[in-house]
C-alpha cells in the first residue's frame, strides 16, 4: 500500500508536467486544429532557458521559471507566424508536416549551439524531504505540483474571465463567425500559443529540475505522451488535458513501478491507440458529427 | 493490351542500361566503395518512399509509421540470414520479412484505418513505436545492443532488383482499378463511399502493400549493413522516409525517385555536418510546405512532362 502511494505520488508530480504540456497542445488544437509537433521542442528550450538563468545569471527558482515561461511565449509566437501562419488555408498534412519541420529544426539548432551532451540541472532548491506515513515527497515534487496547480488556476481565470479568454473560446467554436463579431482571430491564435509556450516552458524547469539532466532531444517522448494526455481527456478540452496528463503520468509510473519499465513508452502508446479507437472524443471531448 | 508496347520495350531497356553503367563503373572501380553505400541506401530509400507513397500519396492515409514495418522487415529477415548463410536464405529472408511486415499491418491496420487525418498519423506513430519497443525488449533481437555480423548478401544487383520491382509493381497497382479507387479515398473519401467503393478494403490493402515492400526495403537494410539496432528505426527513420515523399510530391511515383535520389546525394555531401544536414532537413521541409505544398512534381510524373510538350506542340 505504501509502495502504492508512493508511485501515486510520483505519478502525480510526473503527470503534472505532462498536464502543463498537454494544455498546450490541446488549445493549439482546439483553436487551429493542427497538432503542434513543434510543442515538445519549446517545452525542450524552456528547459535551457532555464538552466540558463539559473546556472549563468544566479537567479532563484522563480525568477528563472518566469524569464522561461515569457521567453517561450516569444517563441511559440514567433513560430505561428513564420511558420503555421502562412498555411491557414492548406491542407491538413501540408501543417502537420511543417510542424514536424519546426520540431526537427529547433531540436537540431539547439544541438548546434549548445551541443549533443547531457547536461545536469544546478540545484536551486532545498533537499528537504516530507514524510507521511512513510510515503516521501521531496520538495522537488511540492514544487511541481504548487506550480502547475498555480498555472492551471490561471489559465482557468484568463479563459473563461478575460476578454482574450472569451475570444479564444469564440475563435475554437467558429473562426469565421467569431471574426464577423470584430474578434480578430489572427491575434487571438497567436495568444493562444503565448500561453500553450508558456506552459510547456514553465515544464521545462520543472522537467529539469525533477529529473537533474536536459538534453537537446529531450522533447520527442514527453511531447508525444503530452499529446497521448490531451487525446486521453478530450483534444481541445482543457479540464481533460489536466485530467489526461495525471492519468498517464500515475499510469507510467504504476506500469514501471509493477510491471517492467522498458515497456513503459510501449504501454502509453497501446493506451492512444485503444483510447482512439474506443472513444476517440476522449473524455471529456465533444462529439462532432460529420457533415458532407 | 500488350506487353511488347513501345514504351515498355524503352523502359526495360533504360532499367537494363543503368544497371549496366553503374555496375561498369563499380568493376571499374570509378565508383568507390564509399559511394556504393551512398547508391544502397538511394535503392532502399526509393523502395521505403514508393512504398509510403502508394499509402500516404495515393490513398491519402497519413502514415508516420513507416520504419515500423521497415524494423520487422530487417529483423526477421536477419534472423533467417544468419540460420541460413546463402542467397537462398537472404531471398527466403526477404519474402519471410516482407510478408511478416504485411500481416501486421494488415493486423494493425484494419482498426487504426478507420481514424482520420492526424489521428491516424498519431496512431501509426504510436505503433511503430511499440515495435520499437517490442524488438528493444525481446531476447531473439538481443534488444538495445542489436545484431551485428549479419551476413551481406545485398549487392548493387539486387538492390536495383527490388528497388525496380518496387516501383513497376507499384505504379501498375496505381494503374489498376484496385489502385483507381484508392486516388478516389484520397480525393474524397466520402465520395468515394457513395459510389460503391469498399473503402475499408482499399485503405487496408493500400496499408498491407506499402508494409509489404517496406519490409522489403528493410531486410535488404538488414542484409547491406550487417548491423541492427532498434533505435535505428525510430521516430526520425519514418520522418526521413516521409520527407522524401513530400518532396517528391504525394502521389507521384518518379517525383519519389527523383528525391530519393537528391536526398541521398545532399546527405553525403553533408555527411560531415551532421547538425547543419538536419538543420537543412528541417528548413527544407518547412520551406517546401509553405511555397510549394506540392511537393517538387505534384501528382505528376516524370512522363508527364514531356507529353504537355508533345501535346503543346501539336497545337501549335
């Protein structure tokens, strides 16, 4: 039993990180429809901006998670206008492949600059350790969970009480309708992906910070299990990001705590293709007809 | 219709001549033994790439697990090389890895066909990435260490063999009324649904042919390069193949060649830079989308080119 909640609690503060991934991907989807390859990747970059600032610029925790968070908010704008923009209007294939492109070339220019090696994550908070009838929670994983419990309040405010959240809501119903109203969906889209960087950057320094290395490849697997925990909840349905992300992030570590964990990619992957064969709404996504 | 057309008379004698060249310059030793493994890996990229074509070009299903078959191919036939040590092995090897590559994706298949556009993507990725993992924990494929010391059997002759069978059954599959109805889920499925198409059956037979010479193209990986490791065949393998398609164009089998072959030719150029040649990879891809979402021939082929001139011409 105790080994049991250990791995819940592991599961929760893994599965929060994959939650914060997973609300990026699935406002991206929910507004533009187009799966964000590139999302993994500045979740990849959040993570050495981090590093960054606290190794070079001797910042605190909070310090480097906001510098982190504002600079991927840059980025994921940057990359919707350079790159997503353009193909509004194109097929589906035609973004998801360019996508794809953006994931490949952030990874790579990473590598470029700062190199292929494993780099370890300085240490910027203290190693106390909480013991509950002997479940331990370190302060690593208090702090994961506070701050994504923050963030997911936030977002919670800033979608359903700004008028930016309003819009974004309009824009992922009907972007035509929405822009007859005077929305300008354009800039709408691009705070959606100020807010989904900015998460997966918040992710990051927590990524690193929990698990002590970052590498420039980092982004692939958590990326595609943060999509597996959107399709998991819903695609566009953000409570089911929150939901799906804890649900894989308890079961991945379950799978590797009871069962053998060099199956453990293998098993999420097998879950995406039940859930989206089963119930490919998710849980709490919406059924949309289809129409001729 | 006749086998003995003009056409067909010109192309065996253009497969037979480039055959004959290349293996002139590789007994004269023109070709070196580098470049030779630069002209293996055009052979299989161009029978992987045909191969995802016919599944992602003509019949329109986005497949981004493409190294998966790829990976059972290589192993199984592999597996049967290093038993049987002789060209009647690596070819028994071939046919086994191929066929074992068509029944599972027919197996994984006829469920995941039935989703759409980037959830099919996802799904296939997903299965070639249970593949993966399947082949990195099994003990016959000496997981994460892999296989070395798999006996070469492929040579340029039988590189150009497959890659030419390839792509003539291919393009005859595309010409059928099998290969007809497959353009017409691509065009419009639900279209294509009313008017009588079995769409489900195209899809999966579309899907099991592709895996078919997928795993072709994967055992003779196998055979060439006497080494196998399941990481080998990731995420990135698929892209790579994939990017070849794009850039060809989706739905054209030349257009597949012809990039197979710049790809190959650019990747050695910048073998030593291998950052710069994703880098480049990436922006390729990102530039190709965005000017010519087309791809380099459309759904064109090379052929076609030249009739447009004819055709012009006569007009005039």
């Amino acid at each position: 039993m105790e080994q049991f909640l250990q791995q819940v609690v592991n599961g929760i503060s893994l599965g929060s990180i994959y939650a914060l991934i997973a609300l990026g991907y699935t406002m991206v989807y929910g507004i533009i429809k187009l799966i964000n390859f590139a999302h993994g990747d500045v979740y990849m970059i959040g993570a050495y901006i981090g590093f960054a600032a606290i190794t070079y610029a001797k910042l605190g925790f909070f310090p480097a998670l906001l510098i982190s968070m504002i600079l991927c908010a840059i980025l994921g704008v940057v990359i919707e206008r350079i790159a997503y923009k353009p193909l509004r209007n194109s097929t589906r294939i035609a973004v998801l492949i360019t996508a794809i492109g953006v994931s490949l070339f952030l990874e790579y220019v990473m590598m470029f600059f700062v190199g292929a090696e494993v780099r370890s994550y300085p240490n910027v908070l203290s190693n106390y350790t909480l013991h509950l009838h002997g479940v331990v929670i370190n302060m690593q994983q208090i702090y994961i969970i506070v701050t994504a419990i923050a963030l997911m309040v936030l977002l919670q405010f800033i979608v359903h009480k700004t008028k930016t959240g309003k819009a974004m809501r309009a824009v992922s119903i009907d972007q035509d309708a929405a822009q007859l109203m005077g929305i300008n969906a354009d800039s709408t889209i691009s705070y959606t992906f100020a807010i989904g960087s900015a998460f997966a950057g918040a992710a990051g320094v927590l990524v690193g910070i929990y698990y002590n290395s970052i590498d420039p490849l980092m982004g692939i697997m958590p990326g595609l299990k943060a999509f597996v925990a959107a399709v998991f909840g819903g695609i566009g349905s953000i409570p089911g990001a929150m939901i799906g992300g804890l649900g894989i992030g308890i079961m991945e570590t379950l799978v590797s705590g009871y069962g053998n964990s060099m199956y453990r990619d293998a098993f999420v992957f097998l879950f995406l293709i039940l859930i989206l064969i089963l119930k490919p709404t998710g849980l709490m996504g919406k059924n949309i007809r289809e129409k001729v | 219709m006749r086998a003995l057309t003009k056409k067909n008379i010109l192309i065996f004698v253009g497969i037979l001549l480039t055959f004959a060249i290349v293996q002139g310059l590789i007994s004269v030793g023109i070709i070196s033994s580098f470049h030779e493994i630069t002209i293996a890996l055009i052979c299989i990229n161009i029978i992987m790439a045909v191969s995802l074509n016919l599944i992602t070009g003509f019949t329109g299903q986005f497949s981004l697990g493409h190294a998966g078959f790829m990976s059972i191919g290589a192993y199984v036939c592999a597996l049967i090389i290093m038993r049987y040590d002789s060209t009647a092995g690596f070819l028994m090897g071939i046919l086994a890895g191929a066929l074992v590559a068509t029944i599972v994706g027919i197996l994984i298949g006829i469920p995941t066909l039935r989703l759409k556009g980037d959830y099919l993507a996802i799904a296939t990725l997903g299965m070639a990435e249970i593949i993966r993992v399947v082949f990195l924990n099994l003990e016959i494929t000496n997981g994460a260490a892999g296989l070395s010391g798999i006996p070469r059997h492929a040579n340029w002759f039988w590189l150009f063999f497959f890659a030419v069978i390839t792509v003539l059954t291919i393009n005859n599959f595309i010409r059928s009324s099998h290969g007809r109805a497959c353009i017409s889920i691509r065009e419009d499925e639900i279209a294509a649904e009313s008017m009588g198409i079995n769409t489900t059956k195209y899809k999966v037979m579309a899907f099991a042919i592709g895996a078919f010479f997928a795993g072709v193209g994967g055992a003779l990986y196998a055979s060439y390069f006497y080494f196998l490791k399941p990481n080998i065949f990731g995420f990135m393998k698929s892209i790579d193949i994939l990017v070849i398609v794009v850039l060809g164009g989706l739905g054209s089998v030349t257009g597949s060649v012809v990039a197979a072959i710049l790809l190959a030719l650019l990747t050695t150029f910048l073998q030593a830079f291998t950052e710069i040649r994703m880098i480049l990879y990436a922006l390729l891809l990102v530039v190709i989308m965005i000017f010519r979402p087309q791809g380099l021939f459309g759904t064109k082929e090379i052929n076609d080119f030249f009739k447009f001139r004819k055709k012009h011409e006569r007009i005039e």
